[in-house]
C-alpha cells in the first residue's frame, strides 16, 4: 500500500516511542486500574494489593544487578512463564517484580526462586536498605570519576542483611552517580555516592586541532572556563584552547566535544559521600542530599573505606532514629553538628553550602503552612 499524504496515519505499522503501556499489564491489573483499595507488605520482598472488586495482586519483588546477562534475563522469562503467566516488570530501582493473582501461588513462587541460589535474592521493601540505583561508570561512561557497578555491588555485599529484612526505622535509598552530573538521582538520595574530579581537564595540543571543533569545545563549557589559545607543536604556532582551572567545575562537557581534553585523573579522581536526601513528601518537605565527606579514594575492586563509613553512617542512623524517620529528617531533627559528631565523621569547610540561589531551590516544596493574622 502507499503513501498517502491525506491520511498519513493508513496502513503505518511504526510509530515513534514504545509502545502503549497497558500492552504489557497482566490482565488482573489491567482490569482493576483504578479501583485499589490498599496494599500491605505481608513479609520482606512479598506484598499484596486488594481491589474494590475483590481481586489480589501478591508481588514478589528481587533485587537484581544493573547490568546483567542474557542469560539472566532468559532465566527470568522462564520463571515468569512458569508462575506468573509470561508478565515480568522491572522497578525504576532495578528490582525485578513477579505478579501472581492468588494467594496459593505465592509460596512454589518464593519456593522456586529460593531453589536457584542467590541469583534473585527477595527483599527490597518497606524498611530497608532498597536496591542501589546506579549510572554506567567505567563499563561505558566516557566521563566517570569512579565505578558504577563496583562500589554498589561492594556496599550491597556489605549490607544484604538490610535488604532482605524490615529492621530500620525507615526505607534507606542508597544511589550512586559516577560524575557531578548526577545522572544517578543522588541529589535525593538518604546515602550517596558521588564520583567527583579534582583536576581540570588536560589538552593534548598535538591532537586537539585534528579531533575537535575548537568554538563546539569552548561553547560546551557552562561556566566560560575554556578560552581560545595558541600553542608550539613541533616548532609550529597552532591554535588551541586554554582552561581557567579556578573555574573549572570538572563537569567534562568540555571532553564530550573534544576527545582531545580528557578529565579522568587516577589519583585526583574519587567518591564524595552525600546523605540526607529524599522524593517522598510525607512527615517532611522532600530534601537535597547535603556533602558530608568531600573525597574518598578509588581503591577498586572492594572500595573499603566507601564501604566502612557508609556502614558506619547506617548502623548509627538504625540505632539512633526514631521510627518512621528518614536519615535526613534525623539528622535534622538532632542537628547536623550532632549527626558529625555521632557518625565520627570530621566536618570541613567543602560541607558549606555558599550557592547565591540556595534560598529560591531550599525553599520550593508542596508543603504549606498557613498562619493567621486576625488578632
């Protein structure tokens, strides 16, 4: 059939973006949307959802690597053609959810996937420590400061006790982001890891005139660190670019551009350690991770003392916190000089918030308060 420019839409067989959602619903949902009523965890990793109607929805939730294997997922797919009529989806955290629609299927469920070893560990709910969200890192990142994968499976090894049971006094978001552009979300995260550079960009005069556009790589750079420059290669005046390192921010667009400015560093590159931050909107406004350690080093393939203090950090919070209370709203609540102080963590001047705007993004929040003035 052709085309016909008055009915574009005839005879189209692709479109763009994914498809229509409700395509992939199991049908127990998909003829409930709208009318649940309640959802209750019945045990770590096992909820259950109860509709007007009358109808269930028990959810097993495992948690699951970021970057897994073919294999893996194949696995998966049987599993979910095994119990769950073919349905499977994934969590924005990465956990991986098997849908059943009664009761006496969950057990040869659990059953199954405990019979598989610790492939697909069941937990991640309520209060917990939930699955690490994580950018790509060294596997395929072209500007990471440290390793996605690495320190999240270091940690988690660490801590599984808290992924597979309730016993903190509330959910622990724990994110990593391999560079200060934060693609991770741990800008709202109650523990964060962040890659940070500590060194500008480096120029390699001899390539840079050959690889890169130099006005794309001083465009590229948001805050004008980047200017036009001539240099001496091999006796001869070429032109080339100069960075200002006092205001460089390490945030690599300047490399995206030109692959002639690279910025991973061994030693000036590593982790920075936030905490405190939080989506949800109950108890208090959401809130922004706040820096408590500038810089630990990348000590692959274990990363220690990113694994040390963010245990330590976390068994003071599950000693200390009140139930229900987030780590930022403890904090908050004790006072961040006593949080230092109970989490042996020394405070330094690159915790101190000077941004000229902080008063316009602290204070933008769905939470009000009215006051009277009638006297």
């Amino acid at each position: 059939m052709g085309y016909d420019p008055k009915n574009p839409m005839v005879g189209r067989i692709t479109d763009l973006g994914p498809p229509k959602y409700d395509k992939f619903l199991p049908p127990v949902i998909l003829n409930n949307k709208g009318k649940w009523l309640y959802h209750e965890i019945l045990e770590p990793g096992v909820l259950v959802h109860v509709s007007e109607t009358g109808d269930e929805v028990y959810t097993i939730r495992v948690g699951s690597a970021r970057l897994i294997s073919i294999e893996h997922i194949r696995e998966m797919c049987d599993i979910a053609d095994k119990h769950c009529d073919g349905y499977l989806r994934f969590t924005t955290r990465n956990n991986a959810e098997f849908m059943v629609d009664a009761k006496d299927k969950v057990a040869p469920l659990l059953e199954d996937l405990k019979s598989r070893g610790n492939k697909f560990p069941v937990g991640g709910t309520g209060a917990c420590v939930t699955n690490p969200v994580h950018t790509q890192g060294w596997v395929h990142c072209h500007t990471p400061a440290t390793d996605a994968s690495g320190p999240v499976k270091a940690v988690m090894d660490d801590l599984f006790e808290y992924f597979g049971s309730m016993t903190l006094p509330a959910q622990v978001r724990i994110a990593l982001a391999c560079c200060l552009n934060m693609c991770g979300a741990v800008h709202a995260s109650d523990i964060a890891i962040l890659g940070v550079h500590r060194m500008p960009p480096m120029i390699d005069h001899e390539r840079i005139s050959g690889v890169c556009e130099l006005p794309l790589a001083i465009a590229a750079c948001p805050l004008g660190a980047v200017k036009p420059a001539k240099a001496e290669v091999n006796g001869e005046e070429i032109k080339t670019v100069k960075v200002n390192a006092e205001r460089c921010m390490f945030c690599g667009n300047c490399y995206t551009m030109c692959p002639a400015m690279p910025l991973a560093d061994p030693d000036g590159d590593g982790i920075a350690i936030l905490v405190g931050g939080k989506v949800s909107n109950s108890r208090s406004a959401p809130k922004f991770s706040k820096m408590v350690i500038p810089f630990l080093p990348n000590t692959p393939p274990r990363w220690p003392e990113t694994t040390e203090v963010i245990r330590k950090i976390l068994v003071v919070y599950a000693k200390n916190a009140n139930k229900y209370e987030r780590l930022g709203e403890w904090a908050e609540r004790i006072g961040w000089e006593k949080w230092f102080e109970m989490c042996e963590i020394p405070f330094t001047d690159k915790s101190i918030d000077d941004y000229r705007l902080a008063y316009d993004t602290w204070r933008t929040t769905t939470q009000f308060k009215y006051t009277s003035h009638i006297k």
